[in-house]
C-alpha cells in the first residue's frame, strides 16, 4: 500500500480532499471491525460522524482510504479510517490532542501521487 501523509501534501490537494470527504453524507457503519473497534475504545457515532465531517485529512493512500483526525473537546483526538470506494468507516480511535506525532515513521510514506487526481478517480 502508498501512502501520502499530509505533510507532503499541497495547501489544494488537502483543500480538496478535506471539501470531498466532508461532502459525504452516507457513511456505512455496518462492518463489524468497525463497531468493535468503537466500543473497545470508548468511540461514539457522533464522533465518528464529526471527524468524517469536519477533520483534517491526515492521510491518504492507494486502498482508496483517508485518514482523518477531529480533537473533541475532553475526549483528545478521534482518528477514523474511511473507504471512499464502499463509503464504509473502516476503523477508529483516540489518541492524545496534542499529539506531535513523534513517532511517526516517515520511511512508511512518500507516494508520488497528486491526490486531487487520485480522488477524483475513485469518486
């Protein structure tokens, strides 16, 4: 799998993606990784509904899946996993608010796509 963090992403290729994925309004629910990964960790609809509707992309890679992530106040960062193609939540979590992603592994990146192209063709 590519993958292209955001940080090598364009100001309009984020402003693309982001505009995309919140315009969505039919989100599926219904597989059960999904909603056991919500009630393991605590992750309520709502909150899934408002980072799939107002989080910044973090990522997006050649499954045809973003990575999105909403800081909730009281509750830190939500994170979900969507399937663009199937409009299906793949997976969610939380992590810390202030997370200045020290552990991010820059090596598992770097997928030389202009993503605007490659979301408008899974559209």
């Amino acid at each position: 799998m590519d993958r292209k963090h955001r940080i090598e992403m364009s100001k309009s290729e984020i402003s693309f993606a982001e505009t995309f994925i919140h315009s969505i309004t039919e989100w599926n629910f219904a597989t059960d990784h999904a909603m056991e990964r919500m009630e393991e960790k605590g992750v309520a609809k709502l909150d899934v509904i408002n980072t799939l509707k107002y989080g910044e992309v973090v990522e997006v890679n050649s499954y045809g899946r973003v990575v999105l992530r909403l800081i909730l106040k009281g509750k830190g960062a939500c994170i979900v996993v969507a399937g663009l193609r199937d409009r299906a939540l793949v997976t969610t979590w939380f992590n810390k608010a202030v997370d200045n992603h020290k552990t991010l592994r820059v090596s598992d990146y770097g997928w030389k796509v202009n993503t605007t192209e490659y979301l408008r063709s899974i559209q």
